[in-house]
C-alpha cells in the first residue's frame, strides 16, 4: 500500500472520529458505521433523473464554461462509477442514475471510505451550482478564478455533507461500463449523451506503450498536474492521468488493451480517467 493510499485511510479515520463513527452514537448503538456521512434526513422527494436534471440547464451546458445556481428544491439519485481510490479522480465523485452520468466537484478527500462503486447516493441540489468545464458538465458551488472567470467550484466538506444521503448498501454489480463505440468519436450527439459515463474502449494501443510512465511527476511550477496520452489511430481521444495518481509513474502497457475509464470531455476532445491502475487491461 502507498503512502497516498495511506493517507486517504488516515484522512477517513479522522472523519469518523470527528462525526463520531463509532457504532452509531451511544444511544443508538444499532446505528451503523456508514449513517454517520451525509445527511439522514434527506427524502426522496422531487427527484428528477440526470438527463431531465441536463435538459433543464440545456442553454448553460451549451457554453464552453457555463455556470447557473439551481437554487430550488431537486434531487437527483445515482451510483457511484468513479471515485478518489487511487488519486487520479481528485475531488470529485461520479455518479450514473442510467439516463446519464454527472460529476460532483467536492473538496474532501478520501471519498472512497464511504462512496465505494455502486453505493447509490441521493443528492440535493437546492445549495449547489450546474455548470460546465470546457464543456463538461458538473455540480458544484460558485467559484470565480484569480482572472476574474466564473466556474464550478468544489462543495465543502460541510455544505457536501448536508447535501447527500447514502441509499442502502454498496453494490459493485450493477456498475457495468458501457462498449464506447469509436466510430461516433466525433458524433457531437453520442459525446453529449456519455459524457461523465463509465466507458471501456477495445482493442486499442497507446502510442507511447512501452515508452513511458503515463504522466511525470509535477513540474517545479506545479502547472503541470495533468498529462494526456494519445491512442494510436483515433485522433482526439485520449488518457488522462494526474500527475498525484498513485500510478503516474508506472510504465505505459504496449500491445492491445481495453482501457476502463470515466470519459469526460474538454471541448471536441474525449479525455478518459482511470479510476484504478486495473482499468488497463493487456490482451
């Protein structure tokens, strides 16, 4: 185990020590372990799907960086797809509710301890923002940058922690990653209807397999934290990699692979997020 790993576990333990994650709180000694994070006293009520929730701030997610408060009573419900395991999905949580994918931005780390794949989540939306970077869309709070732009911003520990509820127990089963089809890489429609979804893309080589590690540590500047890798023979599509990734600095496979991945997007561009070193499969 590495030391990122580590300390995500540390981080976690802290919280629950902090909310008092014991076996509940004392006089309810029945309650469990995982009632302690979100908020119970969420109901499922004016829920609307991910899709319904996009077709609402349509004219906002059309912008390359679009930016509009809900600021009304909705919830979405979904399962987590993707989450900060191993570094490379960084303050952000994924979530598919099967008419669409979203990300969450959230400045919390150590999100896996209780938002394991599969667990379902019902989200409030009444305190949050909808927005989009670079034309992919995300939930968060207001942020305006040192330039004076306006973007999604990350939810804090305590607003993120009112505004979601866990629903049952964690299922990694009903998690199944959806055949990226290549010949719609530049259909504008199909990249608006996966976008944010847990994708594998088949029978692929990188262009760099066997050549180098998938990013370099961070520049002295720090300005490089992220690093593309190119797929051979489909322009545009790429794998995306942190350079704080627990394995940033592993070698990239050579051969054919399947590649598993949250695919985003950055413009045109299809950008994909391991969640874990496994997501590489050599055949």
């Amino acid at each position: 185990m590495n030391m990122k790993k580590i300390t995500y576990i540390i981080l976690a333990c802290l919280c629950c020590i902090v909310t008092g994650c014991k076996d509940g709180d004392w006089d309810n000694p029945g309650k469990t372990t995982a009632e302690t994070f979100g908020n119970n006293a969420l109901e499922e009520t004016n829920v609307v799907t991910i899709k319904e929730l996009k077709d609402m701030y349509k004219s906002t997610l059309n912008q390359q960086f679009g930016l509009a408060e809900i600021g009304k009573d909705l919830k979405i419900k979904g399962r987590v797809l993707g989450n900060d395991i191993e570094g490379n999905i960084y303050s952000k949580v994924v979530i598919d509710d099967g008419t669409g994918a979203i990300i969450i931005s959230v400045g919390v780390g150590g999100m896996f301890a209780y938002l394991p794949v599969g667990q379902e989540i019902l989200v409030d939306l009444s305190k949050l923002w909808i927005g989009t970077y670079g034309y992919q869309p995300q939930l968060g709070v207001y942020y305006i940058s040192s330039s004076g732009k306006t973007n999604v911003g990350r939810i804090s520990r305590a607003l993120w922690n009112q505004s979601f509820k866990l629903l049952g127990a964690p299922d990694a089963s009903k998690i199944t990653p959806i055949e990226f089809d290549k010949t719609k890489a530049k259909d504008a429609a199909y990249m608006s209807e996966n976008v944010g979804r847990l994708m594998v893309i088949r029978d692929v080589k990188m262009i760099n397999g066997g050549k180098g590690v998938w990013a370099a540590e961070a520049d002295a500047s720090g300005t490089q934290t992220e690093v593309n890798q190119s797929i051979s023979g489909l322009n545009g599509i790429y794998v995306r990699t942190s350079t704080y990734a627990d394995f940033a600095n592993s070698p990239i496979p050579e051969g054919t692979l399947d590649i598993t991945g949250i695919f985003t997007r950055y413009g045109s561009d299809w950008q994909i997020y391991l969640r874990t070193e496994s997501d590489v499969v050599n055949k």
